[in-house]
C-alpha cells in the first residue's frame, strides 16, 4: 500500500460523511507520521510501512465514528504552533487566532504582565509569549489535567509562562496590564447549533456556562476591576449571539469603561474589549 493508495482507500471510507473531508484524511497522514505536506507529496507513490497502514486504518475508523481529527492523533495547529491537545482541553479554534490577533495588533513589545483566565492547552498564552518574549504571561485553569496539557505545551514550545488553578480570579492576587479570556459561553440549548463531535468529544466543562451562557463573563465582570491596573486593557472571545449582553455586563459592572465589540471575518459577533 503507497501512500497514494492509502489516501485513496480513505477517500472511499468517508465518502458518505458529509462532516468529514480529504483535510481531514491529510492532517491524519501529516500529524501520525511527522510528515509536511510537502513530504506527503513526494512520497506518494512510496510505500507506506506495515505498522503505519494499520495505524492509519484504525485512526481512519475512529473519525468515520465521530473522534475529532486532532484528538486521534493527539495534535493541534494553533497559530504556527503545535500543540498537544486530549479530551481535557478543547481543541483550540481558527476563531480564537482573530482574538491572538488583535490583542498582539493592539499592543507593543514593551513589557506587560498579561493573564490568560481558562487556557485549556494554553494556546493564547503560548501565542502571546512567542510572539511578544518580553510580556510576563500567567495563565490559569480550573481543571488541574488542562493546566497539565498547557505545561507540557508551554515546554515543547519553548515558552516561560506561569500556571495557576484558579477558579477565574479566586487563586490570583496580583494585577495585570493585560487579561485575555476565552471562556466556556454556550448554554445548553445550543446545542442544536452544534457539531455533534464537540458534544461528544469536548470537555463540558471548558464548553458551556450557566445563565444562559454568561455565567464566567459575570463573574469575571466582578472581580476585573481590582485585578486589571490603570488603563488596562480586557479582552474576551464571545459566542455568536453574545455581544449585547456581554457588552452590557461590564457596561454596568466598570462605570466608565469603554467597551469595543469586534467582528471575525465572517461577520460574525466574536470578540470584545474593555479598556478601564
């Protein structure tokens, strides 16, 4: 079995999920067998070692039965970097890259301390640091195995960042120039909107929220304003439906401060700043 002949079996085998796609097959190839897309290219008509063909076989059964991509291989683009991603942590989205975005557009190298609340793999805070080394980045979870994961990505990506199990800001003290979130926002009954591999797969915990989605914005909302110093800035992904209400929270919650929402690039409700 070529590689070619592999990726051409695989072709057949997901032909009738209509969720799954030739991406998928080629991210399971690349990410099993350390291969860039390049390498997969030259070595198509190569062949594929025994233990590789029953390796890919298997991976390939385990997406056609729902697994996210990036669990099975244990792997995760977020970006330029590769993470290690398990059940623990979700699997870090395209959406919150705009939210990297901006904050590093928004804000010069000059020395910041900059906090990451729910880092999951840690994706944000590794992004940040990478790109802006002189920021003191801390980054916090509630679930000790996240935290776990984002430590062993901090490592294999190079990057000095503290971590913290924090209950958003309860195991916190300090004060920061900068504070980052994407938290759990989806309410239960949206899950009609949702892929049916992200329920199946994703941690809850790192998903939803109570009070209609809003409950971590609310309580981050109450403690900000004694942990972000003078001029500090907030930024926040949000779900799509969210910009209102979340808006009006720190509306009402930091008198004065100045709320700008953003749109990704589809259009779509995605992220918010509060500048105090």
């Amino acid at each position: 079995m070529t590689y070619f002949e592999a990726r051409k079996w695989a072709s057949f085998r997901i032909k009738d999920s209509s969720e799954l796609d030739m991406y998928d097959i080629d991210f399971l190839l690349e990410k099993l067998f350390n291969l860039s897309s390049t390498d997969l290219l030259i070595n198509y008509q190569s062949q594929m070692p025994g233990k590789q063909w029953e390796r890919f076989q298997e991976a390939v059964e385990q997406l056609i039965s729902g697994v996210p991509p990036q669990y099975i291989v244990g792997k995760a683009d977020f970006y330029g970097l590769t993470l290690k991603v398990t059940p623990d942590v979700l699997i870090p989205r395209v959406e919150t890259e705009e939210l990297v975005d901006w904050v590093l557009a928004d804000n010069s190298d000059q020395p910041m301390n900059v906090l990451d609340i729910g880092t999951g793999s840690g994706a944000i805070a590794i992004a940040v640091k990478k790109n802006r080394p002189h920021w003191q980045v801390t980054a916090s979870d509630i679930s000790p195995e996240a935290i776990e994961v984002a430590k062993q990505n901090a490592k294999l990506n190079h990057t000095d960042i503290e971590f913290v199990i924090s209950d958003v800001f309860a195991k916190i003290p300090q004060s920061f120039d900068l504070i980052v979130s994407n938290p759990p926002y989806i309410a239960k009954d949206e899950q009609p909107y949702m892929d049916k591999s992200v329920i199946d797969n994703e941690p809850n915990l790192a998903l939803y929220a109570e009070d209609e989605g809003l409950a971590i914005y609310k309580q981050i909302a109450g403690g900000v304003e004694h942990h972000l110093n003078p001029h500090g800035k907030l930024y926040l992904e949000i779900g799509f439906r969210q910009q209102a209400a979340v808006s009006n929270i720190f509306a009402q919650t930091m008198p004065g401060a100045v709320v700008v929402p953003k749109h990704d690039v589809a259009g779509n409700q995605r992220m918010i700043q509060v500048k105090k």
